[in-house]
C-alpha cells in the first residue's frame, strides 16, 4: 500500500466523520477542493469537481446551516441524519480512496466510510435530543454553531492535513465510546 493511498484513505474517513456532523458541508468541501485541483478524485468522481456540483453542493450546504437553527426542523433533521450521513460518508470514501481494487474499496467505504458518519451523527442525534429534553431546545442553536463549526474545521483538515484529521476522528470515536459507555444502562 502506498502513501498516497494511506493518505487517502485517511481524508475518507477525515471527511466521513465531518458527515456526521452535517451532510453537505464535506460534500462541498471535497467539491471545491477537487474544482480547485487540491485533491484528485477517482474517474468516476469527476463530476463532483464541476461549476454546477460546487454551486449545488454550496447552495445545499448553505440550507442545511440555516435549517438547524429552526426549531423543531433541527429534530426532523436529526431523524433523517443517520441514513444520510451513512449514504454520503460511504461516498466520500469511495470518492477519495485511491490504488485500491473496487471490492476493497468499496468494503472499506461502507465500514468506515459509512460506519464513522453513522456513528458521529447518531451521537449527534442524541446531543440534540438530550439538549431538546433539558433546555427545552433553547440550547439547540449551541449545539447547531459546534456541529457546523466541527464540521467545517474536520472538512479543511481532511482536505489539507489528513493525518491530523484522522487522528481527530479517533478521538472523537473514542469520546463517544466513553459517552455511551457512560449512559449505557448497566445489564444485570
């Protein structure tokens, strides 16, 4: 395995766990730095590198921002996050991973691809729902600003400091490992 696909594989998960945490905003993210020739996707990924995609992806990206500040959206948001998130993390990984056969490829998409952005947005959910329950959603624009703000901050690194972005995402498993463990009702 070469470095250059380690790396790759390492802004997958990078930008799978940004998933996670809002949909568009690695999409865009990985739009504009394939438009701007920083990163190289696969062939078949081109398209993603186009005028229309970077416009689409940012108009989209700028809807879902906006749309978790509304009350009771962000909680509508949050039910249709973990499919969503688990579909675009498994495509950003096969977008990204390069030198590496199709099965291979496409079993590490969906495992950590799909599995990291499946993990970060159910915490995420549960954040949400947690913060729903105690503050009476006050709270819920807090929560919005550092999903967004991690978001974005897990995009640029991924994109230009992949090594650290994955080190951030095994912190960031980790954290949510302990949480659960933590609010995990203890088995008799």
């Amino acid at each position: 395995m070469t470095t250059e696909t380690i790396i790759s594989i390492f802004l997958g998960i990078g930008l799978a766990a940004s998933v996670g945490f809002r949909v568009f905003v690695p999409l865009f993210a990985l739009s504009l730095a394939s438009f701007f020739n920083v990163w190289e996707l696969n062939e078949s990924w081109v398209w993603i590198s186009s005028l229309t995609a970077v416009i689409t992806l940012g108009v989209a990206t700028l809807v879902e921002i906006f749309a978790y500040y509304i009350p009771y959206i962000d909680n509508v948001l949050d039910s249709i996050a973990i499919p969503l998130a688990a579909i675009a993390g498994t495509a950003v990984m096969v977008s990204t991973v390069a030198d590496l056969s199709p099965a291979i490829t496409w079993a590490l998409a969906i495992i950590a691809g799909g599995g990291t952005a499946a993990a970060v947005a159910g915490s995420s959910g549960a954040t949400r729902l947690v913060s729903t329950a105690t503050t009476g959603g006050i709270a819920n624009p807090v929560v919005s600003t550092i999903e967004t703000g991690t978001s974005i901050v897990m995009s640029v690194f991924s994109i230009f400091i992949p090594v650290i972005a994955f080190i951030f995402v095994i912190i960031i498993l980790y954290v949510i490992f302990r949480l659960y463990k933590k609010i995990r009702p203890s088995q008799p």
